[in-house]
C-alpha cells in the first residue's frame, strides 16, 4: 500500500533536518510578518474604518510608498525561502500513517492550512503585481482572509514548534552537516538576485537592476507608468463643457481656464501603486483645502471625489480631512511642467501625500465637502 513518497527511505538527502529548517523558518517568518504588516497597513489606508479615517496621516510624504515597497519586496523574497523550507522539510508532509494520535492529526492539519494558505497567498500576490487576475474571486479581499489564514497558521505552527525551534536555534548545538552552508548560500543567493532585479521597481538607486520587475518606474506616457489608460476608461474625450463642479454649503463650478487663474502650487509627490511600482513626479495645480475654502465648507472637512469615468473600481473616492487639509494635496492639472495628458487624468487629478496609486483619483469631475 505504501507506494511512491509514502514509502520508508525515500527522501535521501540529509538536509531534511531541523536546523536546516529552523534558518529558514526564521527568514521566512521575518519575510511572512513583514508582508503582513505592511499588507494590514495598505488595507487599512485603503479601506479606513470610519473610527480610523479621520486620524490617517498625510505624512510622511513617502510613508505609503515605503510600505508598499517593503510589502511586494518581502512577498517577493519569500518565494524562494518558501520553495527552500518546504524542499526542506517536505518528507513530513508525506508521513505516514497520516495521524498517529489526535493532536499529531491536529499538527497536520494546521500545517495543511498553513502551506495552502502561504502558497496562494504568495501566488495571488505575485499575480497582481502584473496585474493579472486568471481567477473568479475579488483578488483584495481573498489575499486579505488568506494573510489572516496564513499568519494564525504560522503562529500556531511557531507554538507547537517553540521547543524544537530553540533547540535548534543556536549554531553551537546543531551538528556540523556536510552540504548545509552551501544550500543555505544557494537559497540567500536566490533570495537576494530575486530582490535585487525587482526592488528597483519602486527603489530609485536600484533602478537599473529593475531587470525582472513587471514595470520599469520611469517609462511610460510624461515618465511615470499608467495602470489604466484614457481608453480603458473611457475618457479619451472630456466633453466640451467639462468644468470642475465642488458641492458644499455654497456649491460652484470651475472651468479649466478658470482652475488655472487660482493660485496654483507645486509639489513632489509619487504615485505608489499597491502593485509594487512607485514614481515621483512634480505636480501643478490648486490646493485641495483651497477648493474646500471656496465652497464655504471648515477645514477638517471630508470629501467625495467623483472622477468622468463611467464606472470602475476607482471612479469614486473618499478623501478623509488630514489629506483633504494638507498644504501639499492637490487637484493637479500639470505633471512635471507639462499639461497632463489623458492618460494621467487630463484635465484635472488628484495627487495627495502617503496615500495608495489607486485613490489618486484621475479625470476628476466632481468633488463633494461630507457632512461632518
Ligand atoms: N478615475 C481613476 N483614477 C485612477 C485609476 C483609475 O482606474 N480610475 N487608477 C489608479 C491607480 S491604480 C494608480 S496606481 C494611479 C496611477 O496614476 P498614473 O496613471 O497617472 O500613473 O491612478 C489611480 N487613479
Ligand atoms: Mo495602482
């Protein structure tokens, strides 16, 4: 019966042992928290509770584009410490009989749940970084119940390991294992290439290893990336009498011409997609807070901003007051020196500090003061 992995003596290697496992157990559950962490925080700028909203803040300016950076750079990294570990300690995964006693059979259906989950996991994240979804599921709210999934899992797997961990947790006390150092170098070998040809995807000063990274940050239409062009969105033409309508205790509506006569501020903000690329440019345009003023309405006021965008995911967006409020938001109508094109949300955009790409809310059309 017991045929093929399930037989007795067929995993050879003597570097299926526990101080193997336990070095990369370590970089794997740094990597793991960490893409945790910074997944919760993007989550949570993302998606505010209402209690949360009104204290998020504006700065620092880079402070989403550093966790989000951090955020697709440990994912990433944790693909080849991943493959290692489970390499590592894959003839566990194939012993038999299944359960030798209720809790054994417990042990191993939590690492089931937490393989899986660290597996999909992974894959739906590398996915999104090319902006591929080959899946019928919501990708956001899946990879947020799978990173809560993955991480119980892992903490529970560190409880019922806590003893062998520490006693394989110092050098002295492994035996020396012919082979180990070099499978160790090989996997910080891969993790480190695996890194270094993707992180330039939001680091500037490793931009020019960004060999493997789906987007390159400076190439695209004004040289910044476009996730979703003028013609996805279908706002290649902005009607003729397009004008900037704000809505608060006294509503108005601007004209382009008329956006441009206000006083008109500059700022060096980047756009930092939850995909993992980041790109600073400098802006143009009217104050956020300025617009509010106008409409009669405090500052410490929220606002909805409504985009020309027939529908899509990113149409409608929530401003909560410490961005609205901040000297540097603005409703941009310039990207560095030029008139913005189509693509980068002619006539008008936002562009807010330490807030995700997806709520730089492009071709902006309305834009509404909240009761507060
Ligand atoms: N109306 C609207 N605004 C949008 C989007 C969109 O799909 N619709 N995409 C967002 C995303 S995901 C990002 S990363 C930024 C990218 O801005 P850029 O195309 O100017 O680089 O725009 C954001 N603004
Ligand atoms: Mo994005």
């Amino acid at each position: 019966m017991r045929r093929g992995p399930f037989r007795a003596g067929t995993f050879t290697s003597p570097l299926h042992e526990p101080r193997t496992a336990v070095v990369l157990g370590r970089w794997l559950g740094a990597a793991l928290l960490v893409c945790f962490l910074t997944g919760l925080t993007s989550h949570l700028l993302q998606d505010p509770p209402g209690w949360l909203a009104g204290h998020l803040p504006a700065r620092p300016v880079n402070g989403y584009r550093f966790t989000q950076g951090l955020h697709v750079i440990s994912g990433t990294a944790a693909v080849p410490l991943l493959g290692a570990k489970l390499w590592t300690v894959y003839p566990r995964l194939f012993e038999w009989p299944p359960a030798r006693s209720v809790l054994h059979g417990l042990e191993r259906l939590g690492i089931a749940v937490l393989v899986a989950a660290t597996l999909l996991e992974l894959f739906t994240g590398l996915l999104n970084t090319l902006q591929w979804y080959p899946w019928p599921f919501p990708f956001r709210q899946t990879h947020f119940w799978l990173g809560w999934l993955a991480t119980g899992g892992l903490l529970v797997h560190l409880g019922v390991k806590a003893p062998l961990i520490a006693t394989h947790w110092w050098r002295r006390a492994a035996p020396a294992l012919a082979g180990r150092r070099a499978f160790l170098t090989a996997t910080t070998a891969a993790v480190g290439t695996v890194t270094l040809v993707t992180a330039g995807q939001t680091v500037p000063w490793l931009r020019a290893l960004d060999l493997l990274a789906p987007r390159r940050p400076d190439v695209g239409v004004q040289g910044i990336p476009v996730n979703r062009t003028a013609a996805q969105a279908g706002t290649l033409t902005v009607p003729a009498d397009w004008g900037l309508q704000v809505d608060g205790p006294q509503p108005y509506r601007l004209t382009l011409a008329e956006l441009a006569e206000l006083p008109q501020y500059e700022a060096e903000l980047p756009i930092a997609c939850v995909e993992g690329w980041s790109a600073s440019a400098r802006w143009t345009g009217v104050r956020v807070v300025d617009l509010v003023r106008l409409a009669g309405a405090p500052a410490g006021s929220a606002l909805r901003v409504t985009s020309l965008e027939a529908d899509g995911p990113y149409r409608v967006m929530e401003m909560p007051a410490p961005y609205a409020d901040d000297p540097l938001s603005l409703l941009a109508l310039r990207i560095n020196g030029q008139e913005l094109t189509a693509d980068h949300g002619y006539p008008a955009r936002i562009i807010v500090p330490n807030r995700p790409g997806v709520l730089q809310t492009k071709w902006v059309s309305r834009i509404e003061v909240l009761a507060r």
